[in-house]
C-alpha cells in the first residue's frame, strides 16, 4: 500500500491512440481477491467462490515439485517444456509435435487469435460464451459473431448457420464459463462433420476433468475427421495450479507450428512446468477433487432447490443462479457476509450469479448467507 506522504511524479505523456478496436475493448474483470475484501472489511475470515478455483489447493507432489525448483529461479525456464511436452502427449496419446503451453490457457487462446485471424476476419461464438474468446477476437480487429444460446447452453446448429467465407474461427467452450453446460456428443459430431475444412474451431476444455456425462465429448477423439480443431485444456482447475498459469493446445502439428511462431520464448515459467509434471502423476489429488465437487454440487443444488432458486445444469466446479433480481444488490449483500461470488452481467446474464463448488463448510456458508439475506 502508497504511504499518504509518499511523493508521486506526475507522467505527462502525448495521447497516441490505439487502433478503434483496441480503444473500445472492454477488459476483464477478475474475481475481487479475498485479501482486498478482508482489508475493506477488517475482517479475516472471508471465503472467494468466485474464480472456480480448486478449493483443495494445488497438489501435495505439485507442491514439493516446486521447493525443489526454487534454488534454480536464477535459470530461465526451458522454452520448449521437454519433460512436461513428453509426459502430457504419453498421457493423451498424442505426439509432442501436437501440444503448445502457454501462460494459462488464457494464453494459448489468445496465441491462436494472434496466430490465424486478422482484421476484416469473423469468428462465431455463443452469447454467453467464456468472455475471453470475444476479447482476443477484438483485440487483433477481428469482429464476433454472436449465436443465441438455447437453454444456456451452446447451439451448434446456429453457429453453423453463421459461417460465412469471412469466418476464420469458431469458439466453444464444452463446458461453457459462466454457465457450465455442455454440448453432448451427437450435436458436437453433426457440427463437426459439416464444418468447412478452412475454419479452425476451438474447443475450449478447460473444466474436461470435472465432467462425467457419458455423453460429453471428448474432441481429442475426433481427430480422425481431419477437421481443424484445437483443444484447449489447462491446469489451472482440477490440477490446482491457477496461480502458476499453465494451459495447453492439442492439435495438428502444422497449426501447432505456426502458434509456436507467435509464442513468447519463455512463456510457461519453470515452476509451472515442474508443478505440471508433478500434478499429472497425483491422482489422488485429482480423485480427491472431483469427488469433493461432485458433493458440493449435490449439496447446492440440493439446497437451491429447496429454496426455489432456478440454476443451470452444471458439468462444471461452478453453478449458475438465477435469483430473479439485481444480482449486484445480493453480491454486494453477501460481500458484507464474508462471501465472495460472481455477478455474471458482463455476459448479459442480468440476474445470475455465478458460484464456485467450495469445501463443504465454504458452500454452507454461501447457503446460509443467501438464505438470510433472502428472507430479510
Ligand atoms: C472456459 C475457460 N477457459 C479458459 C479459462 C482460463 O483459464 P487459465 O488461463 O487459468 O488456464 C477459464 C478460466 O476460468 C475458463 O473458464
């Protein structure tokens, strides 16, 4: 924090502006930190279900991975992540040739945009689809395409009906952020099987290891369609890892290639992939996780039920609430409880929120709160 007496310079600077299209970004808003809200409040026990963060903290090997590694911060990390890139493609059956890294997968997303879309260029996404995916479609000063969702959940037959010979790309996020449905195998295959051969489609999978509808499809077991399709996984979820920032691409190796021309040369930091390594080996930690997620999910939907509250089948470490009213009043209401969670309104979603799947104590706590704050 500033000391009140602490002198600042005064930068005065020319105004250059940037390209229309960047001036008129609107940047992401993260989760408020639990710190901020305990200084704000001057209390110490607040709980953050707001960012779908692992409530579990990362892996116990992850995390003796990276004390061993601390006494080489002086190196730079290894650009080209060996050991991680050979253990993930064992693990996936796939060669190391098909996988990039990046700085979460926040930024592989964002390496693609880069990578293959110019201005002039269109990509189609779904209208409550993970925010991120219109962001860096505008940022190179390309335009999005917005597909109505059906039920809150993707509709693949309307984003086929919006390709046009403009369209560069297309976004699905299976399962969605911030509304944590999935589209199910049959409607993903009709979509596959028609989409141009020139479109690349992202496949955005980063809550893949939560999901256990047998329904759900997996684009990795696509590939034989010859389609050009990146997935997009990350270990910032299941794994634990969010505050390391570590996400992955799977796909051929030529489109590979070309996002490897745009990478960073250092842009997955050397505990990131220690901790990787490490976190792919502790299945106990990730048994752990999914099933404290799976109760959790249970126990409030459960309990929103009782209390009438609508809320989107979730597949997800999140649900969607409909509370039927200005979900800023009840955010700022449960702020004061301790309790931070998600206002959705970025997105359209007027009267959701959006919560995390927390420890069983964390999610009792969301249920009290709400339920005192609803019945006052
Ligand atoms: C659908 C989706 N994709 C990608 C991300 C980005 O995750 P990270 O950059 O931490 O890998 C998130 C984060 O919440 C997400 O919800």
């Amino acid at each position: 924090m500033l000391r009140p007496d602490a002198k600042l310079l005064t930068l005065e600077v020319p105004v250059i502006k940037p390209n229309e299209y960047v001036r008129d970004l609107i940047p992401y808003v993260p989760g408020k930190p639990v710190e901020e809200l305990e200084r704000e409040l001057g209390i110490r026990d607040a709980i953050k279900i707001a960012s779908n963060e692992n409530p579990l903290g990362p892996s116990p090997l992850a995390l003796r991975a990276v004390s061993e590694a601390l006494a080489k911060l002086n190196r730079y990390p290894d650009g080209d992540a060996f050991y991680l890139k050979h253990k993930l493609a064992e693990r996936l059956g796939v060669n190391p040739g098909n996988l990039i890294f990046g700085n979460g997968s926040n930024e592989v997303i964002e390496i693609v945009a880069r990578t293959f879309m110019k201005p002039g260029d269109e990509a189609v996404m779904g209208e409550f689809a993970f925010i991120v995916f219109p962001i860096v479609t505008q940022a190179v000063g390309a335009k999005a395409i917005i597909s109505p969702m059906l039920d809150l959940t993707h509709n693949l037959r309307d984003i086929f009906e919006r390709i046009t010979p403009r369209t560069k790309a297309v976004f699905i996020a299976n399962p969605n952020n911030p509304t944590g449905t999935i589209v199910k195998k049959e409607e993903f295959e009709w979509f596959l099987e028609r989409v141009p051969e020139d479109i690349i489609i992202v496949v955005d999978e980063a809550y893949f290891d939560y999901v256990e509808d047998p329904d759900y499809p997996n684009s990795l077991d696509y590939r034989r369609l010859g389609k050009s399709v990146i997935t997009v996984r990350t270990f910032s979820k299941i794994y634990g890892l969010a505050g390391l920032r570590l996400g992955f691409c799977v796909s051929s190796e030529e489109i590979i290639s070309y996002m490897n021309r745009v990478r960073e040369p250092f842009n997955v930091n050397s505990l990131a992939q220690v901790a990787a390594i490490a976190a792919l080996d502790d299945k106990a930690h990730v048994a752990r996780s999914r099933a404290i997620n799976r109760e959790g999910l249970e126990y409030l939907s459960r309990e929103l039920r009782k209390m009438y509250l609508p809320f989107a089948p979730s597949f997800t470490n999140f649900i969607l609430v409909d509370l039927g009213t200005d979900p800023i009043i009840v955010y700022n209401a449960l702020l004061r409880e301790g309790v931070i969670v998600r206002p959705v309104i970025n997105y359209g979603l007027k009267t959701h929120i959006r919560v995390t799947i927390g420890l069983p104590e964390e999610n009792e706590r969301f249920i009290s709160s709400i339920k005192k704050l609803l019945s006052s």
